[in-house]
C-alpha cells in the first residue's frame, strides 16, 4: 500500500495520451515501437558504488549497454507468483460499508495517516521485499548519491522483489515497476497499457538500471530480462482514474498478499473503498489467508 492521496484515492489521472506526445522527446532508445520491434534502453552510467554503498572504480567494459524490452510479459510471470495468476472478485462484506462512508464523507476522524507504513507492507508479505517511494525514485536518483537515496533501507539487490510506483514527469498516470533480482527480471505493469512500449516506461527502466548499477558497477545488465506488458496480459483499468488502485493491486499479488481483483461491476470500487479502511487502521490485511469474494 502506499500514498492514499496518490494511489488509493487519485481521481485525477489524465489518459495516457500526455505520455505518447512525450514520445518524440524521449532519447537513448532504438526501435519503432511495434509490438515485434526490438527496443533498447541505452545505459550510459559509468558510477560504480557496490551495495555497502562505496565508491568502486568505473568498468570500461561497461560504459555502454543495450537493454531489450520486450513487450508483453513472460509465461513464467504467472507461475513464480501464485497470488499474480490468480484473479478473484471482490465483494465490501456490508458490516464494512457504514464505517467507510463515516471515514470518507469526514463524520469519523480519519485514523491513520495518507502513507500506510511500508515497514506493515513488508510485515505482512510472504517473499522478502523492499518499497522505494516515488519521492526517492523519481527526485532522488541521478540527483543525490546512491547512499542518501536508499538510506534505512534493506540492500535491495538481496531481497526477492523491490517495488518502485511510477510517475514520470508527473503525468498523473501510476504505473509500477516490479524489480526481482534472484530472477534478474524487471516488469513494468501499467493498466493502460498501450499497442507499443510507452515512452514513460522507457524513462522508469533507464533510471532503475541507472540505480541498479551505482550499487553494483559489476552488475551484468545483458543477463538481465526487461518486459513491459501489452493488452490483455493482466486485469486492467476500464476508466481513466484506477491507475492507482491497479498499481497497488499488481504490487499487493506479486508479493502474495493478495490474488489478483477480477473485473466485475463492483469489484474495483469495492477495492478502493477497502484500501481507505487499511489507510485508517494504519495496516495492511494480508488477504492470502483471509479474502472476501463474491
């Protein structure tokens, strides 16, 4: 769970035609952006800091790199996570609904906090994992050394899976980059997904290759997998202000909290309405032993 202002509650997100006009302005990649082109990210960071965070010496052999991304995700995706293969629909239990519209219209005094603490994400979850804010992904890296950026958190090239929500250049659209090192496999998910690999997408993978390879200079990016999902690949959102609930959603399964929300008239809506009550409680429910379905 993160930002309620941001995630759980945006009504504000614009399509994701800002993000095509970006296209034209988008540099350090090749291909034409067809579902069978092949596109690369161009890796021109030459900082090496290993992952006790000092300074190594640059590689030479590693100044350059060229990253394939491949549009649409891979079959093992839904099988290295059961929650992510699996979709359920979701029905509010109605003992709830009363004490969410109190909390929602004001007449209760809001609990908790805007940001449910990661540390009760990682809690609940069942893989070892870490959250890197979108404040520390998208101000911090390429601005501030590797060091500050990842202050009090766990080495994240050690932990089976770190999350990263995106929103480049503040487009208002959230999407989520899904980093799983053991794998050495990064997905991007974004419930609007397009016909072609978006350029904001681009932008998100640069930086997390960036970031990766200031922790370790070593680090082997050409061994590396680099997916982006197309239509149809995973539930996605059928109006223009869910990015955020599906962001979290996609974040929730992959690290098996919960499966994944089937799209049925309520089930969404439903969702966020629950999300507003772990907001309160300041906790989130782990829903892969306890999950209401309808």
């Amino acid at each position: 769970m993160f930002s309620s202002h941001v995630w759980a509650l945006n009504k504000d997100e614009n399509d994701s035609k800002e993000e095509d006009q970006e296209e034209g302005n988008h540099q350090h990649v090749s291909g034409n952006g067809n579902d069978d082109s092949d596109c690369f990210v161009t890796d021109d960071d030459d900082d090496n800091i290993d992952e006790n965070n000092s300074v190594n010496e640059p590689n030479e052999e590693q100044d350059q790199m060229n990253v394939h991304i491949r549009h649409g995700l891979p079959p093992e995706t839904f099988t290295n996570s059961c929650m992510f293969a699996n979709s359920l629909a979701f029905q509010l239990p109605p003992f709830l609904t009363p004490m969410i519209d109190c909390i929602a219209t004001g007449r209760l005094v809001f609990g908790g906090s805007h940001l449910v603490d990661k540390d009760d994400l990682k809690a609940s979850a069942t893989t070892e994992m870490e959250v890197i804010t979108w404040e520390k992904f998208e101000k911090g890296v390429g601005a501030f050394p590797v060091q500050q950026v990842l202050k009090a958190l766990k080495p994240i090239l050690n932990q089976d899976i770190f999350v990263v929500p995106c929103n480049t250049n503040n487009s208002h659209h959230w999407f989520l980059l899904a980093v799983q090192p053991p794998l050495q496999c990064v997905l991007a998910l974004d419930s609007m997904p397009g016909s072609f690999i978006k350029p904001t997408v681009y932008k998100a993978i640069e930086k997390v290759i960036q970031l990766m390879k200031e922790i370790d200079g070593n680090l082997k990016i050409e061994e590396w997998s680099f997916y982006a999902n197309k239509p149809g690949d995973i539930p996605s959102q059928i109006n223009d202000y869910d990015c955020g609930v599906f962001s979290c959603m996609y974040a929730r399964s992959l690290v098996n909290l919960s499966p994944m929300i089937s799209l049925t008239v309520h089930s969404i809506s439903d969702l966020r309405s629950y999300m507003i009550l772990e907001l309160h409680r300041n906790a989130v429910t782990n829903s892969s032993t306890k999950h209401e379905s309808g």
